[in-house]
C-alpha cells in the first residue's frame, strides 16, 4: 500500500493495536482462557473502507482468518460486502 492512506492506515491501525492488545476471540471463547496478542486490525462490518474506530478491533491472525473465511466464504474470493447501498 502506498500514498497518503498508508500513512494513516498505519497510525491507525498501530492505536488499534495499542488499545486492544489481547484478542477477544472470534468467536468468543475460542482461546479458552488464553491470553493471545492481538498482530491484526479487523473491519467488524467487513467493509474494508470504514475506518470508524467504533468498526475497528484487534485480533489475532487465527481469529482473523476464521473470521474472513466465515465472512467470504470458503471459494477463497472475496464476497462484495454491501452494506445496505
């Protein structure tokens, strides 16, 4: 990534991280009690765009990837997220 939204992805993405440095577990539970550091930012809606701070939360990697094979399904294309437009 490159241009000026890199630069802010960065920053935002290192608060992110900053605040929320154990991963909740997606979904809830799954660490089982373990505390696992949060390595990734994900789009709660997953609409990559919206950088709200209220859409944003630290997971870890595994989490993340379940998430996204839930959210894409399992075709490994990236499903058009919506959102009501």
């Amino acid at each position: 990534m490159s241009g000026p939204y890199a630069g802010a992805w960065q920053r935002i993405r290192a608060a992110v991280l900053a605040e929320e440095p154990l991963c909740p577990g997606v979904p809830a539970g799954v660490h089982r009690g373990a505390r696992v550091p949060t390595t990734q930012v994900d789009h709660v809606s997953g609409d990559n765009h919206d950088n709200r701070r209220s859409n944003l939360r630290g997971i870890c990697g595994p989490c993340n990837q379940r998430k996204s094979v839930e959210h894409e399904g399992s075709g490994g294309q990236r499903a058009r997220w919506r959102g009501g437009r």
